[in-house]
C-alpha cells in the first residue's frame, strides 16, 4: 500500500495510485476528535497537531494541515482577534479603518516569537517531524486580496475598489510581501504543499478578479513552486466565472466548492493545463453533513467521474462541525473501494 505522500506525488503525477488521495480540510471537526476547545485549537499549536494527527488517523486522511482561521496574518499585522472559548475567532474592528492607517501597518516576521505566523510555522515543523515524509504537510496563506478584506473589511474593501484603486494595489502589495514571507517560512519549515485561501475573490467580477487577486496569486504561487512545494489554490464559493483565470494562477490543485460544475471546470481546465488537478466538489453540509452514507457514495462516484484521471477527493471546504462519523468513514470507504 502507498503512503499518502506517495500516493499524492503518484496522483499529481498522472502515475496509477491504489486509491485517490483524500485531501479533505479540517478545522473545528478536527478539535472536536480530541475534545479540545476551540479556542486552544487556533492559539497553540501542539493542540492543533495532536488534532490533526487523530483525524488523519481515525478517517484516512492524506493530508496533515495547518490551516486554522484566516486571522494569522491579520493578527501580526496588528488586527484585534479574540477566541470565544469554544466558537470562531472574532476580528473586533477592522485594523484599517481610515485609509490613513495604511501608513502604520508593520511588516510582521511570520518568525516573530509569539506571533500567530510563527505558531503556524511551528505546527508544521513539528507535522513534519512526526510525519517523517509519510503524510503531506500543508501550510497555508491568505491570499492577497483575502488579507485586505480581513484589514479593511468586507464591505469597505468593495467600495475602495471602485473609490481607491490604487490604494488598494498598494494594500495587496503589503499583504503579498507578508504572505510570500509567511509561506517560505512554512516550506522551510518542512511544508511540501501551501493551501492559499482567497476566499473573496468569488465575490468580485472577472474583470476585478484578473487585477486584484489572480496577479498576486500568481506571485505567491511562484515563490512557493521555486522553494519546492506544490500550490493549493482555495476559494470558497461559486468560482464558475472565474475557473478559467484560476488555471493560470499557478496552482497545482484548484479546490472547486459545490457550486461549480466539475465537469464544466474540467474542460476549462483542460485546453489550459490538463495537469492541474481539481479538488473537491461534494457538497459539505447538503451531503456530507446532512446525508447518508450512500447518497455520500454517490456523490463521490460523480465527482471522481467528473475530475479527470487526476481529480483529488474532497468536500468543497471544510468538514462542517457534527458531521456524523460514520459519514467521513463512507467517504473514504468510497474512495478506498475498486474502480
């Protein structure tokens, strides 16, 4: 039987594999394996590893990940995050709440003691030294314009693309500056793959995507792919619009949520670079959470149908917290069982 590095270098590399790798994201579902609070899960990171590490093992995982909440650069950059004892963490106040206060943002060290960064960077040193090469180690960054969003927030952050366009470049080359450091630290750390999360990027048109989120995406992607790791592309929502640009971010895995026709994605990917692999696109509380285990069969099937020879398994983000064991357990039986 292939280890599950073996299996995902096979898999990336158009090679046969004894099962398609299970590349599933797991946050809070992960905390719960090992009845930590939430809050310990995202501020220390020997919880989220020993967290990760069980969910690996009790659901036949390929992937120990270091993702967590899209708050660590934020956090360094000097936005205010509290941890509800057991909920999602919270950003009080956006850090840049005039545009004036782009002049204070710092530029963090992702090595910082006590940093949120280097709490990240020290779960995935500790990841690869328990892993020993067995199991990807995935770290992961907030992509450019995800980073302004966590800064300036949402809704301030649409307007300034209209209002300040080039403040607004100049925030995302701050934020790519960070981003690029924080994912070298990661690889350098023992990462072999960087999950990039650039979540509102589904939220803006094409056109805004192409100059506001694909080039520093790019620029990301190129550092990660020259210090020899694989880049993960991850943006929550319906991508339809936009799965043509996203192949030519430099991504090596494209995450696609359940909005997005797998098949359709496919064949835009395709004519641009057949290697990409797509990740996902069951859908994660529809079926995974709220399903049987044989509508989550099913499921699968489709989607392994619709990816391609190198389609990786996956809800369309992460394991929804209560997901009822047996489920996670049908999803990987599916993907264990003969062609």
């Amino acid at each position: 039987m292939m280890t599950s590095t073996e299996r995902l270098t096979a898999r990336l590399g158009g090679q046969p594999v004894d099962r398609v790798p299970n590349m599933t994201l797991v946050m809070q579902f992960a905390a719960d394996q090992i009845g930590a609070p939430l809050a310990r899960y995202y501020q220390d990171y020997n919880v989220l590893c020993e967290a990760n590490f069980k969910t690996v093992e009790v659901f036949g995982l390929d992937i120990l990940d270091a993702i967590s909440d899209p708050y660590r650069e934020a956090a360094d950059f000097g936005a205010q995050i509290t941890f509800p004892q057991n909920g999602l963490p919270i950003c009080t106040e956006p850090r840049l709440k005039d545009p004036s206060d782009l002049a204070t943002l710092p530029a963090p060290d992702p090595l910082a003691p006590g940093s949120r960064m280097r709490d990240r960077v020290d779960a995935i040193r500790l990841f690869h030294a328990r892993a020993g090469g067995q199991v990807p180690v995935q770290g992961w960054v907030e992509g450019a314009l995800a980073e302004a969003a966590d800064l300036r927030g949402v809704s301030a952050l649409m307007y300034d693309l209209y209002d300040r366009e080039d403040w607004v470049e100049e925030l995302l080359e701050r934020c790519t500056e960070t981003a690029i450091a924080f994912a070298l630290a990661q690889v350098e750390a023992g990462a072999t793959i960087i999950g990039l999360g650039d979540a509102i990027a589904s939220q803006v048109n094409p056109a805004a995507y192409r100059r506001f989120a694909l080039p520093y995406e790019q620029r990301i992607f190129e550092a990660v792919r020259g210090a020899g790791a694989s880049a993960r592309l991850h943006i929550c929502g319906n991508t339809t619009r936009i799965v043509g640009d996203m192949a030519h971010s430099g991504a090596q895995i494209i995450d696609l949520d359940w909005q997005v026709d797998l098949a359709k994605a496919r064949a835009q990917v395709e004519d641009i670079d057949p290697a990409i692999a797509l990740c996902g696109n069951i859908d994660p509380v529809a079926v995974l959470y709220s399903g049987t285990p044989e509508g989550i069969r099913q499921a699968v099937l489709a989607c392994r149908d619709a990816g391609g020879p190198n389609w990786l398994a996956a809800p369309g983000c992460e394991v929804p917290r209560n997901t009822p064991a047996e489920n996670l357990h049908a999803f990987g039986e599916v993907l264990a069982a003969p062609n």
